[in-house]
C-alpha cells in the first residue's frame, strides 16, 4: 500500500533569472475591500462638500434659464429666433447636437470596448463615462427636437400609424439619427443601470429605514449577491457590452451621413465616417478628464482613480488626436487631388475665409495641443491634463462649427453668401445645456455610486483564485521589478529630499 511522503520545499534556482516587470497597482496603498466600500459609500452617505454646493447652485441655475426660459421662449415665439437665414439654417443647433453626441461616446468605448478586451483600469471610470454619456444624449436630444419647430409634433418622427398617413422618408440620414441615438441612449442607459444594480444593492443595505432606504431597494432589484445572482448578472453585463460594442462606430458614423450622403462641397466624401468617430472618441475622453480629475481630488479618491487611469486617458487622447489630425490633412489632400473646383474653393475659404479664426483655433486645440502628452511629465501633471482637455473640448466644439457654418455661408451663388452670427437665443440655450450637464453629473455624484465598487474590487490581488498560491509558492526562477508608478516614486523622492 503506498505511503504518503513528506516533500522538501523547493530550493531556489541557480543561475541568472529572468528579470519580469510587475504590473502598475490600480489600487494604491494596499486597500482592502472594505476600505473601497467605506470610501466609495462615504461619497453618497456624507454630506456633501462645500465646493459641490458652489458648483451645484449656479449649474442648476444656468440650467433652469438657459434650457427652461430659453426653450419657452423659443416655442412660444418660433423657432426662427435662432437666427436661422435660408442659407444658415443649421446655425448652432446642429453644430451643438453634433457636439454633445460626440461627448457621450467615451462611456460606451470604456464600458463596451474595453470590457471585452479585459483593460482592468477602466473600472474605477467607467461608471462616471457611463452616466455622462447619458447626460450628454440628454442635451443632443434638444436641439433636433426643437429644431423642427413645432416641438409636440416630434411624434411624426416614429413609424407609427398617424391619422394623416403621413410616413417618415427612411432615405434621409436625420431619420436614421433618430433611430441611431434612440437606441444608443437606450442600451446605455440599460448597461449603466445593469451595472449599478450590485452597488445600490450595498447602499440598500446601509441605509437606514425610511425614503433612501425604500428607493434604493426598489431600484436594486432585490439583489442578495447570489451565486446564480451574480452568473445573470455577468452574463447580461457581457452580453450588453457585446450589443454596445456596434453602437461605438455606428452612430456617430450615422451621425456624420447628415453632411456626407449631401452633395453639397467640404461635406460630401468618405473619410467622413471614421473622421467623426474618432472624433467623438477623442473629445469623449478629454469630458472624461475634464469631470473626474475634479471629483477625483474634490472627493479624495487618489488610491482609487489614480495616475495610471490618468495616463491611459491621456494616451488615448494623444493618439485619437493624431487621427483627427491626420483626417483634417487628408481632407485637404483629397480636395486638391481630386482637382474637383468648388471642393478646393471650399477649403480655402475654410482657411482664409472670414471664418478662418475658427479653423485656427480647431487646428490648434485638437492637433497641436494633444501632442504634448508625447512626455511623460506632462501626463503625470494635472494642470496640464486638465489645460489640454478643456482645449480639447473647445476644439471639438470649432470643428462642427467649422464643417457647418463655414460650408453653408459660402455656397455656389456669391450673391447668396451670408455672414453667420448666433442669435442670443441660440448663446442662452447652448449655455443652459452646459448647466443641465454639470446640473445632472452633480446629482449623480451625489446620490448614486460613482465608480464601480464590485468590479473595483476584482482588480485588487485578493480576487486572483491564484494568489495564496503565487504567494506560498514563488517562482524563484525570475526576479520581479517593480513597476514605475508615479504615486509611489513621488513619495520616494520626497522622502529623500
């Protein structure tokens, strides 16, 4: 009968190791789960600080005249307050739907795409990218609601039966716009719902009873955190981001059919569609920054979002800004190229025309500006970060306005050409939107979740089935270097000075 023996433990390796870098910490400072939970609780469970109060009162203010006065003033009067002309009649309306459209695509690429290609860091952001998004589809939807005029006749825009048989004409792109934003906000606000569902579930169970601790129930679904609970849960969660992942090309792309399906010149070519993705990927992002650098520092969630999330961000920037670039470079290649007249005319007004400020400031704000995030020391300071994206934001907003404005004043009859300048109205409404941003990502952070804490957790080592194992067994034939991180070797070099 065979004996059990005794197995000495393993000696280490002789001989040179090979040298393997540890991956970067998502977590600093070696939290635990309930540390995560306490600090990402605390946010919805304190009071708020005084800082949110001054953010909150004027954002809700700027929002309740600039949406509600502005939009009651524009239905009561008409929609030609908007300093529409027969030539211009796009204005700022579009160019802000296009604008705000763009905002949200950052939250379904970090929620979607890179949850299917498994980028551990996006857990600590995308809750917050999941729910600008839907603020930002919230602003977007509007300005074509209310462009149509008579706003509570928007209704025709759905394929229902109608007592006048008036029916949609399904070749126009702003018809697909309506179905492709339609169902872009709704499974983003699905996904940002689904994911939510666990972390509401652990502030149910925090609350006291009374109001807070009703709603939150009601909304957590009666969740326990079940073995098969949490089997539905990922497989939904898989399942929607798989069903999102399309949405990242498609409906910008769609978006961008408005101008390229025309055949008017500057708008009618190809490079249109992954122009405008890219485009609406790279302002994204710098809206990303631009909100959660702040909330980073107002709530201290240093060991949570940290420079590494940061650095990836800015990453992106830096290389779908160079795409962006490269698209501007290339639509002027191709309008010379193709020796088409009034494609070349178009693009020299774009540049020398009374609108040539425009195309300045788009140029340098989206090409020229991200190029600093080439150094690393730029990526690891704030104040620059947060300058770039803010010039990001701005340069995304010229260039709608470059591709709409400085199109439709310069068309084929000269004696037709206008100089377009937004009418008050148009100012007032744009910038109540902006408001209604900051107005509803300031509730969010005040009364949901903000980041994601269950999926946090899974970044941490403890989660690894493997851990104990790496631990008690090491491998003695490599030798582990630490990773650069930025936290970590400010520290360093502060204790040494």
């Amino acid at each position: 009968m065979a004996t059990a023996t005794e197995h000495a433990p393993s000696t280490p390796r002789q001989g040179p190791k090979l040298p393997v870098l540890e991956r970067e910490k998502l977590i600093l400072n070696g939290r635990s789960y309930h540390w995560i939970t306490e600090r990402i609780c605390s946010v919805v469970e304190n009071r708020q600080p005084f800082l949110w109060w001054l953010l909150f009162i004027p954002s809700a203010i700027i929002a309740a005249l600039g949406v509600g006065l502005g939009l009651t003033y524009l239905v009561s009067t008409g929609v030609g307050v908007w300093g529409m002309s027969n030539r211009v009649f796009w204005g700022w309306d579009i160019t802000n739907f296009v604008f705000w459209i763009g905002i949200g695509h950052a939250g379904t690429l970090i929620s979607a795409v890179l949850f299917l290609t498994r980028q551990n860091w996006r857990t600590s952001i995308n809750r917050a990218a999941e729910a600008m998004t839907i603020f930002a589809v919230m602003c977007a939807g509007i300005f074509p609601a209310f462009h149509v005029g008579r706003v509570w006749m928007a209704w025709f825009l759905a394929p229902i039966p109608n007592a006048n048989s008036i029916w949609q004409n399904f070749k126009s792109p702003l018809l697909w716009d309506v179905f492709a934003v339609s169902t872009y906000f709704t499974i983003s606000l699905i996904f940002w719902f689904i994911g939510m569902v666990p972390d509401l579930a652990t502030i149910r169970d925090r609350c006291k009873p009374g109001l807070r601790k009703t709603l939150y129930g009601i909304f957590s679904l009666g969740w326990r955190g079940g073995n098969r609970q949490w089997s539905h849960y990922e497989m939904a969660y898989l399942l929607l981001a798989a069903l999102s992942t399309p949405l990242v090309l498609s409906v910008h792309s769609i978006v961008s059919f408005d101008f390229a399906t025309s055949v008017v010149p500057g708008w009618h070519t190809t490079i249109f569609p992954p122009y405008f993705v890219a485009g609406a990927i790279f302002g994204g992002f710098a809206m990303v920054l631009t909100i959660m650098v702040p909330a980073r520092q107002l709530y201290g969630l240093h060991d949570v979002i940290t420079m590494k999330h940061i650095d990836n961000m800015a990453k992106i920037i830096l290389l779908t800004g160079t795409i962006v670039g490269y698209a501007y470079l290339m639509e002027l290649f191709v309008a010379y190229y193709s020796g088409a007249l009034y494609e070349m005319e178009a693009f020299r007004i774009r540049i020398t025309g009374p609108y040539w400020w425009a195309y300045v400031s788009m140029m340098f704000c989206n090409v020229i500006a991200p190029q600093v995030f080439w150094w690393k020391a730029c990526r690891e300071n704030l104040w620059v970060i947060m300058i770039v994206a803010m010039l990001v934001n701005i340069g995304m907003w010229f260039e709608r306005f470059v591709i709409i404005v400085t199109t439709l004043t310069r068309m084929f009859l000269p004696g037709d050409w206008k100089t377009y300048s937004p009418s008050f109205v148009e100012i007032f409404l744009f910038v109540g939107t902006i408001g209604m941003f900051l107005t509803l990502f300031l509730l969010f952070l005040r009364f949901l979740p903000c980041i994601n804490i269950a999926e946090v957790k899974w970044t941490l080592r403890e989660s690894d089935p493997h851990f104990d194992d790496h631990h008690d067994h090491p491998d003695h034939g490599v030798a582990v270097e630490e990773a650069y991180q930025h936290e970590l070797h400010s520290k360093a070099t502060e204790a040494k000075a």
